[in-house]
C-alpha cells in the first residue's frame, strides 16, 4: 500500500503565495497529514533537508496535488521541475488525483485534462479548500468538517467611539505610498537585472507619483494607480496592463500611439491594517498579491511575452 507523508501538495509559482498561504490556513486544521509547498522542504535554517524532495511528493506520496494554475505555471521557479512528476503521476493513470484550479485563462496543458478542474473566479479559495477536502476524503484520508463561520448580525449598532475600518483612515494613505514605492523599487530592480541579458538592448523604465512603465523590447507595461472620485482610497484602482509595441517615446513617458494592449487587469487595494497589505483582482474572488509579488508576476509574464513573440519570430 502506498504511503502517504501529504494529504495536500501544492504546486504554486512563487508570486502566488498570499494565496497558497490562505490555502495552508483553511485546509490544515482539517487534514490528518501536512499540507506541502516547495518552501516547506526547507528546515528551520533554510537548508534543503535530504530525505524529501518535491519530485517524490508530487510524483507519488502526495494524496491529492493541487495546481494553481496560471500563465507562468510550469515556466517560473519550482512549478517547471514538478511538471515531469506530475507527468509521472498522470502515466500511473492517477490523474483524478490531480486539481487544477485555475487562476486566468491561460489553457491548460492537454496531458492535464483527466484532472477534475475549478475556477478560482467562480468558486473562490473557500470553495477551492471545500472541494479539495472532499477529494482528500475520496481518497480515503480522515478530514474534519468545516469550522462554523460566525458573523456578526447585519444591524449591530456601531458605537460612537469604535474606530473607521483602517481603510478609511488617513493613515492608509501612507500605507499606499509605501506600497507604491515597492512597486517602483521592484520593477528598476529587475529592470536592471534583465537589461544587460537582452540581445535588443531596448529596455527601459520610467516612474511617476501614480504610474510606472516597463518597456522590454517591443513589449511594454503599465501600473497605473487610479484615483476614486469619492476620495475613498478603497474606492481606488491599480490598473495593469500589458502592451504590444512601446510605450516609451523620447525622454518621457509618452502615450501608448504605437502599442495595443494585450492583458489588463484591475486591482483593489485591501488592508485591514499597515502590515496586510494586498491588492485583489477584480473580478477574482481568490487572487491577490503583495506589492513585490504582484511587480514580479507582471514583468516576469511581459518578458516571457518578448520571449514567446521572438521564438515565433524566429520560425517565421
């Protein structure tokens, strides 16, 4: 009989964290086994601990592998190697073992189409943990129910000295520029590091108080913080997109004339104080990300875009 050190593993690109920590937090108290990311081979002193790889959890002594899906899925960090053993697992014909939840719409890889397969905008991280723990169960494992919600009743009274959600408060305002500034920092970090690797030589960043623009080549991006016309920052956006053709003209930060967009997408700030932080995808009920992780998602998926476009260049 097979051994199981894992009832859950997780196969996540890096950026994803706030997400799969959410995961961690919603299904561990039910599982009888742990819950596995790639981190967790680390010991309490960072280093790689001999007796488990990722290979082997997600090949064979993981119950159920769960796949966030999405665009840099098996192109970023661990999730290329966990893709052959997944394959591996697929081969063994246990691929009902295997959820993918979907995180855009980026298609998902042919070999992964036996795996049952959930939208993460439509059922949300609450309904992602909820179907996993019944595949865990399926699968013949003991899970706990749910924990009971508890809310507060709809017309509870508010006290006349009982604090504005942090949100509201003027200090969110510092909060944001902090993260803003992340975002810059972020963005001319990697900037810098790419700039001296790219055959074209045409890399360039620009910043503004309320917008950032990246351009790779022929691919640009935009981070564009717009504000709400109520003043309220909750009511604010940062709109993200990512561009065919520049969006750099001269010495400033000219207007898109030459390039089309090819992926936008908004995101509300949330923060139920100074140290959470995150921005929420509009129309995603799961999706959200820190400010580092959120700079890295969008220029590693624009320079994978310059790398695609150059590959098909060259076949042409």
């Amino acid at each position: 009989m097979m051994k199981f050190t894992h009832d859950v593993a997780i196969s996540a690109v890096s950026y994803d964290s706030l997400l799969v920590g959410d995961l961690f937090a919603r299904l561990g108290p039910r599982l009888s086994a742990p819950v596995f990311w790639q981190t967790e081979l680390a010991d309490s002193r960072g280093e790689q601990r001999p007796d488990s790889t990722a290979a082997s959890v997600f090949e064979q002594s993981a119950r159920i592998v769960v796949v966030l899906h999405q665009r840099l899925w098996g192109r970023e960090g661990g999730t290329a190697s966990d893709v052959e053993a997944l394959r591996e697992r697929v081969r063994a014909k246990q691929q009902r073992s295997i959820c993918v939840v979907t995180l855009d719409r980026e298609p998902v890889p042919a070999w992964l189409a036996g795996a049952p397969r959930f939208a993460m905008s439509e059922i949300g991280a609450a309904g992602v943990v909820a179907a996993v723990a019944d595949a865990v169960a399926e699968s013949g494992a003991k899970v706990a129910a749910a924990p009971a919600l508890i809310t507060e009743p709809a017309d509870r009274p508010r006290v006349w000295n009982e604090a504005q959600p942090y949100m509201n408060q003027p200090r969110a305002q510092t909060a944001l520029r902090r993260e803003l500034d992340t975002l810059t920092t972020e963005l001319a970090s990697r900037v810098k590091s790419v700039g001296a690797d790219r055959a074209d030589g045409h890399v360039e960043f620009h910043s503004s108080p309320q917008r950032l623009v990246v351009q790779l080549g022929a691919v640009g991006l935009s981070l564009s913080w717009v504000a709400a016309r109520s003043g309220n920052l909750s009511d604010g956006r940062l709109l993200v997109i990512e561009w065919a053709g520049s969006i750099t003209h001269g010495r400033g930060m000219g207007g898109a004339k030459t390039a089309s967009p090819i992926h936008e997408q908004s995101f509300r700030p949330e923060a139920k104080g100074p140290e959470d932080w995150c921005w929420r995808a509009e129309g995603s009920v799961g999706t959200a990300y820190s400010s580092r992780d959120l700079a890295g998602q969008y220029f590693t998926s624009a320079a994978l875009t310059g790398l695609d476009n150059a590959t098909l260049a060259g076949v042409e």
